[in-house]
C-alpha cells in the first residue's frame, strides 16, 4: 500500500546541529492526569508547609503593639515557651528561664501567657499569675483565635474545592496540597498540554516544557544532587515547583499584610520534605526541594529530626546501626534494615530517609480527644474548691470544642471523663453526653460535677494533687435538619395566607348555598317518569357504582330495564351490601335463632330483588335508549333465571354474587350451631339446673353503619355472658361504598 505523501530524505542528526529533534520529557501524560487528581504517587506533586515564626511570641507583639525588633519572651510560670529572634540574637533558648533572660537581654519583655483565675469563668492576662500557680491555669485560647484567623486567610488566598486541600498540622502550620491547581495553572500556561496522548496512550511521554531558564525570584533553592547539573534544562517537575513557590509566595504575603505575622515555607514532592524545607531558612523565607536536589539535602540532616524517627524508636535506630545522620544510614541494605528493625519498620527507615513519603494532606486531621487538667501544689481539701477548677477546666475545653465545629454539628464528642489523684492513687469515673443536648460550658460542667460526686461518694478523695477532665469518642454531627419553626408560616406571608383562606371559605359558603338552594327547587317541580327522563352529563363521569360498569350503545348488547324509581334512594349500595354480607354476630339461643333466620330469610328475598331493581335502574340510567316497555319486559325474562336454593327469580348478571351469599349463609349456619353446641355444654357444666333464661341475647344486625359491629377479636355483651366472635378462616365481611 503506497503513501500519498512524497518520499523526503533524511538527513543524520548531529549533536551540534541546531534542526536536532528535542528530547521528550521523562514525564508522561498519566503522570499528568494524576497530578490533577492529587494523587500521592504523581511524581509531579507538590506539597507546601507553612509555618508561624515564633507564633507565641509573634502574637504577643502584635497584641502589646510593640516593635518587631524588640526582643520578647513568652514566660509561663518560671520558664519561657517561646521567644522570638530578635531575642534569640542574645543566646536565648527556649530552656532559659524568666530570671536567666533578664540577665542575658536586660531589655526583653517576659509577657506571661493568659490564664485562668480560680473562681472566675474566662481567662485574662494577668501580672501576678507567675507567683500564683496555686489559683491559675494556663490558657492557649489567645493564640487559637488567632490560628483560626490565619486558616481562614489562607482558604481565602487559595481557590475553592477541589483544587484546595489544606490541613491544619497544628496550631502554627498548615499542609498545602498544592497539585491540583497547579495542574490548572499549566494547561493555561501551555496550552500543547491540552492535546491528547499520542495513539491515545497515557504512556506516552509528555513534550519537553519550552522554557529553558526558571526564575525563582528571593526563593532559597536547594542545590542539586551531584549527578545532576543546572545545565540540563527543566522538566515539568521543575515548572510545577516553579508555579507552587509562586502561590505560596502570595499566601504569604497576605498573610503579611492584612495579620501582620511572618511565617516560612518548604515546598516539595511530599510533606516530609515540605515540613524539613520550612525550618531550612527562617525566618520569613521559603525553601524550594526540587525532585533532583532530595539527596543533596537530606545527606546533610540528622534523621532524628525527622518526624515519627525521634524518641525511643529513634535512640532505637541510632543504637543498632551506630549512626544518626542520613548519610552514613543512606549505606545499609534494604535486608538489613528488615532484619534489624522488621518488615514493616525497615522498609519505613530506607524509604523514609531517601525522601519517599506517600501520605495524603488531609483536609481535616480528626481530634481524637480533648484533656484539661491541673496539678495543685499545694493540694486542694474541699467540694467547692473542686467545683471550681471543674468550672474552669469545662470552659477551657469548650473554647476548643467550638473550634472543632460543636456549634455548627460537625463533631462532637460522645463520652466525659473525669481523673482524680490522691496520694499516688488514681480514680477516674465516665459517662455519656446525651446525643439530645447541645453542648455548652454549663452541660459540661453539670456532667463532671456529677461525675465528681460518685468519685467522692466512695470516700477518701482529701486532698487531692491532681484533677483532669477530658472529651473523647468524636463522631460527625448530623446536618441538614430543620428546626420545626421552619415549617410555619409567619409575618406578611401568614397574613396573606389566612387572607386567602378567607377569601376561599367564602366563596365556598356562597356556592353551597346556592347549590342548596337550586336542589330545594328542584324538590318542589314533579319529576317526569324515570323512563323518559336523561342523564344529564355535569362533568362528574365514571362516579359511583355506574364506574364498574361498561358503556355501550350497541343493539347486540342490550341493557336491563329500569325498575320503579321508588326503589332507587341515597343509601341503595350500603343496604345491598349490608343485605348480601351480613356482619358476624354473637349467636343467640335455638327458640331466637330460628326466629331471627325466618325474618332475615324474607327480609333477604326481599332485598334481593331490591338490588337486582337497583342495579338494573343504574345500567338503565347509564345506557337506556329504548323507550318500548314491552321489548324491555322480554329482555327482563331472558336474562335472570329461578335460583333452586331460594325459589328467586335472580338476574345472570349477578348470579356469582347470589351463589357466594348461599355458600355464606351455609357457613354462617354451621358456625351457630357449633356456637350453640359449646353454649349449651358450658352451661350445662357450670350450672345444671340453669334454664334457658340465661340465653345469650339477640344482637340487631339491620341498619349499622359502615364499619361497625363485632368483628375478630372483638367481644359481644349479653345480659349474661360474653361471647368472644372467632370468623372461620376464608371468610371476610366484605365493605362496598366506603
């Protein structure tokens, strides 16, 4: 098969020809697509950490007002938790105390942190809490609002979800998963992006990027790793860490500039590196850890300051291979590792330490539990004493609770908890927060009180050294209900609603009136025969009884008759039913019975016929087109016939129904003489010499309302004795016109 496209020779490519083909990115379009996922395995990803500098102190600068450069402590009890740099400047750490500060720095500021006061219900900054432990506990709600406030900022800064995912590591840094909109920002800056793969093949290498030199602007950027060169050209990680130093850069800035606080960031492929980038340059700078500068950078980190390899499990590692730099550990096996630390520890180590870290940025990090506690030097002695600190310890825990979202039903906690020490001894006691309650100072409060009473009922609590009340058990909250006042109607709309319902009743009232006066009229004018009187259609087609019925005008298919419209009256279908369906009753005595058959077996002859006139006068209403009287008879003779079991002349229309009426009558016989058999012996048994005048009464059938009598499981009264009605399987009063 030949081309259409003329035969070109080529040339052979020179290295140093300037029409050589340019190299294809390593990356690939799936690489790409999983950058827009924000996925962890993406080698494209980018992670930013932010970080408050000095966050305590920082806030106690911009509260007090003072300048940035003067050097400022933060001083809690005897001790200092954060100092800020200027101060730094003179040698001061965070282990130096109050007294070691002044004398190295003789103009610092030691502002002691907030607290609160025994007895009181909020907390306040005050000048003698350093030399009253005794009456004071240590508030952090300062610097948790102003976190809050910092969050919120940075949410603000960055676009709207998806392309955000942002997690609060603490209360002065946050993760930033940064790939998402980063992706965005590519295929807008390079639009060849777009394209689809090449055969539609995800494996396909991306394009090399068309810039060859990457501005960084004031960014610190970690020197490369010794096989690689800054000659080579970028590659779409280094672009993609170039537009994440851009947002960064910005989020900072804002935060600059509307809070008045200084923060630094590390930006890399995963957080591990991001968070160690953070504290590479401060204060207020950013870290770039491009993808081929991971190994320059950790060989010059102790891996004890990574995070999850400190502590024992770092003393531990430290031990077995003699070593605490990540370059002399970056020597020893994979095997080795797993032999020495385990399958799952080992393999931890050697990815760890070569800057492989696959954990997401979550949006949230979920609290587990919440604690407030305080040990009493000296000891407190008394009920009250308690009452007070619990107060206190309630209300420190609320201010975090709010933070976690119990206000607006995000989260809240399922289970309090109490801690009591006395003497090395300690007692703990909890209970559940009833899920129905909201939560507030006072709920809590209420609950460790209670909780506190059962731990001093058991005696021997005096003094006590030490008191904590915790939250714990969080589960999601439930959203979306609606509160039942948002299912009225109030204000302008109610008026107009009860306006209208006015206007509607009248008008309503006013058509009834009418219609009644028209059927007054209408009573007083004589009625012509019903033969030659017209249905008259009013719009109210297919109503009643008349529905269950075909319409016809066929000569093939004549209709019966009209009977005498005397029998034709407003309650004609309730009285056919009641007639052919009689309800089940008590049974009465044999003299009665036979009785109350003779009258019920004419008064069934009788509405039998009835309802035979009556349902041949509603087909005849609805399809009667033949005024001759005599082929009407005719037609009346060959469409009934006589029942053998009564002697009726019966319509073949309804003959099932009559049938079912016969078999009803036989079952319902049968259970009156079990009925009077079960009577008769029980009477006999109880009473011998009893006579007949205790039979059971008679109770009237004729005339009851729709849905009313003795039915299952009900109980029929006598003049002297109750008889419990049981209806035979298969059979059911069946209710018409209901």
């Amino acid at each position: 098969m030949s081309s259409s496209q003329p035969f070109i020779t080529s040339s052979p490519l020179s290295a140093t020809s300037g029409t050589a083909r340019r190299r294809r990115s390593r990356f690939t379009y799936r690489h790409l697509s999983q950058l827009s996922a924000s996925s962890p395995t993406s080698p494209l990803r980018v992670i930013a950490h932010i970080d408050l500098d000095a966050f305590y102190a920082q806030c106690e600068t911009v509260r007090l007002g003072i300048p940035e450069d003067q050097p400022l402590a933060v001083q809690q009890w005897g001790g200092l938790i954060a100092i800020n740099y200027p101060a730094r400047a003179f040698g001061l750490t965070r282990f130096a105390t109050a007294v070691e500060a002044k004398k190295a720095c003789p103009h610092i500021i030691t502002q002691h942190v907030a607290t609160w006061k025994e007895g009181q219900e909020k907390w306040a900054y005050y000048d003698d809490a350093a030399e009253n432990i005794a009456t004071h506990k240590v508030s952090l709600d300062p610097y948790r609002l102003q976190s809050r406030k910092i969050l919120a900022l940075i949410k603000d800064v960055l676009p709207p979800s998806p392309l955000q995912r942002v997690e609060k590591a603490s209360i002065d840094e946050v993760f930033l998963d940064l790939s998402a909109q980063i992706h965005s920002i590519l295929l807008e800056r390079y639009p060849e992006l777009k394209a689809p793969a090449p055969y539609d093949d995800p494996a396909e290498n991306l394009p090399r990027p068309p810039t060859t030199a990457l501005d960084w602007d004031t960014d610190a950027v970690v020197d490369l790793d010794e096989t690689e060169t800054e000659d080579d050209d970028p590659d779409w990680d280094d672009i993609a860490m170039l537009i994440g130093s851009e947002i960064v850069r910005g989020v900072r800035a804002a935060i600059r500039e509307q809070l008045r606080y200084t923060c630094s960031a590390g930006i890399a492929q995963n957080k591990m590196l991001a968070k160690l980038g953070s504290a590479h340059k401060k204060p207020n700078q950013q870290t770039i850890v491009r993808n081929r500068a991971v190994q320059q950078f950790m060989s010059g980190f102790k891996f004890t300051k990574i995070r999850n390899l400190g502590g024992k499990f770092g003393d531990e590692v430290v031990s077995i291979f003699g070593t605490e730099t990540v370059k002399d550990l970056l020597s020893v096996p994979l095997d080795q590792m797993k032999r020495k630390l385990g399958d799952d520890h080992g393999t931890w180590v050697y990815q760890i330490i070569r800057g492989i870290d696959s954990s997401e940025v979550n949006a949230r990090t979920q609290i587990k539990s919440m604690l407030s506690a305080k040990s009493f030097r000296p000891t407190i002695n008394t009920m009250e004493q308690a009452e007070r600190w619990l107060r206190i310890f309630a209300a420190d825990i609320f201010s975090r609770l709010v933070e976690e979202g119990v206000l607006d039903h995000r989260r809240r906690p399922k289970t309090i908890n109490l801690h009591h020490r006395h003497r090395g001894q300690t007692k703990a006691r909890q209970m559940a927060i009833p899920s129905g309650r909201a939560i507030d100072e006072g709920v809590l409060f209420e609950l460790a009180k209670g909780l506190l009473i059962q731990i001093i009922a058991e005696g021997d609590v005096w003094p006590c050294a030490n008191l904590s009340l915790s939250v714990a058990g969080f589960e999601d909250g439930i959203t979306g209900n609606r509160k039942i006042g948002s299912f009225l109607v109030t204000g302008e709309e109610a008026l107009a609603l009860k306006a209208s319902n006015s206007t509607t009743t009248n008008s309503t009232l006013a058509s009834t009136r009418s219609e009644q006066q028209q059927q007054q009229h209408h009573q007083h004018q004589p009625e012509p025969p019903l033969s030659k009187r017209r249905r008259i259609d009013d719009g109210r087609t297919n109503m009643g009884i008349q529905k269950f019925f075909k319409k016809s005008n066929s000569v093939e298919e004549p209709l019966l008759p009209a009977r005498s419209p005397d029998d034709v009256d407003h309650q004609r279908v309730e009285d056919v039913n009641a007639d052919l369906f009689p309800p089940v009753t008590a049974y009465p005595s044999t003299d009665e019975a036979q009785q109350h058959e003779h009258e019920h077996g004419d008064q069934q002859q009788h509405n039998e016929s009835r309802r035979i006139s009556l349902i041949s006068a509603d087909l005849d209403n609805e399809n009667n087109n033949n005024d001759n009287d005599a082929e009407a008879d005719q037609f009346s003779l060959d469409t009934t016939y006589p029942c053998p079991q009564c002697r009726q002349l019966i319509s073949r229309l309804t003959k099932d129904e009559h049938d079912d009426w016969h078999l009803a009558k036989m079952l319902q016989r049968q259970e009156h003489d079990r009925a009077e058999q079960q009577h008769l012996r029980g009477r006999s048994i109880a009473n011998p010499s009893s006579t007949d005048s205790s039979a059971t009464q008679v109770i009237p059938v004729k005339k009851q309302a729709a849905g009313v009598g003795v039915g299952v499981g009900t109980s029929a009264t006598t003049s002297h004795a109750k008889v419990k009605v049981k209806v035979e399987k298969g059979q059911r009063r069946l209710m018409f016109g209901k």
